[in-house]
C-alpha cells in the first residue's frame, strides 16, 4: 500500500534556513515544497483538510500524478492524473485500508459524445504538425467548446524559435473526428 514520506516533508519543512521561504495559501492552508529526483519534479504538502498531497510531473510535461493520503494513517486516499490542470482518465479514491471505494472516468463525457480525448488529440498533433503538446514548452492553452452543434478543439501552441514557429498559432480541429479545420495565429492577452 502506498502511504506518504512525511519524514520526508517535515525535515524539508525543518531544513528551511528562512521560514518565510514555506509557501502558504490562506484560502487552502496549505503548505508545499519540491524537489527534483532525477527527470520528475516531486512537490510535497500538507492541506488544511486532513490531507498530505504528493503531485509528481515530469519536468517539461503537462501531466501530473496527484496523490492525497490521510492525515493519520498516511494511506492513500486518492489518485489522478491530470493535463494542465484538467482532471484525464481514471481517478481513484481508497478507504484507510487501501480498497478502491470510487472511480471516476474523467474521459467518460467525452466518450459519451464520441469526442477525442486530450490524449488523442496529441497523437494527431505529432502526427500532423510534428508538435509534441504533451510538453509545456509548446503547449499554451487546450480547450474545447461547440459551435452550431459541432464539437471544436481549440489547441494554442507557443511561439517555437527552435521550429522556426515565430508566432502563436491557434490549431483548430473537429472534436469528434481530429480532422483539422483552421490555423491562425494567436495571441495572448495580458
């Protein structure tokens, strides 16, 4: 069963030459840190609601691994990964003795209306452009919404020197199909 290093945590938290170094949220009292293990960026905290959270990502990915566990026993409570944020595939929840009392598909709704996943969409966007949005480096912002009763993914990639991409460009693309629909270029606010 896979339970949380809160030895770990808590001699990060210790080792912290100024306190003022913690990172605290008021509306979520919590508390964070990370640290590198090898490719991964492992972020660990401690959540006002009775949860340790480890989250785990890649470095350069828009994927991470969630785990809460409970505050007394350490278990874990839950698990999901996430694509920028947006909660993808099969999430899970655990009783204090390690047995699965919920799942929840993420993908489902999409399933339901025949609709590519974010997943699928990535496939079809190395395979046609050569761009890998599963890297945050070229990924700015994947959203999907309807219009006159057809479903749209709206992919916005980052400028790409490197790719001789010197602009943002707005990608879109049947949702249901991954045939691609336009190209413009993009850009952002703020």
């Amino acid at each position: 069963m896979k339970t949380f290093n809160v030895q770990k945590f808590e001699e990060s938290i210790d080792s912290r030459k100024n306190k003022a170094e913690k990172v605290t949220n008021k509306d979520y009292r919590m508390e964070r840190f990370s640290y590198e293990d090898g490719n991964a960026v492992i972020t660990l905290g401690q959540q006002g609601d009775g949860y340790y959270i480890e989250e785990i990502k890649e470095k350069n990915s828009v994927y991470k691994t969630v785990f809460l566990y409970y505050d007394d026993t350490r278990t874990l409570s839950y698990e999901g990964v996430y694509f920028k944020d947006t909660a993808i595939g099969i999430h899970k929840k655990y009783s204090k003795e390690g047995k699965i009392v919920e799942e929840t598909n993420h993908d489902a709704e999409l399933n339901d209306k025949k609709i590519l996943t974010r997943t699928e969409m990535a496939k079809i966007m190395k395979q046609k452009f050569s761009i890998n949005i599963e890297k945050e480096d070229e990924l700015w912002l994947m959203n999907l919404y309807e219009k006159d009763g057809e479903f749209i993914w709206r992919i916005v990639c980052k400028a790409n020197a490197k790719k001789g991409i010197e602009v943002n460009y707005a990608y879109k693309f049947n949702a249901r199909t991954g045939e691609f629909l336009s190209k413009e270029p993009f850009e952002m606010e703020g």
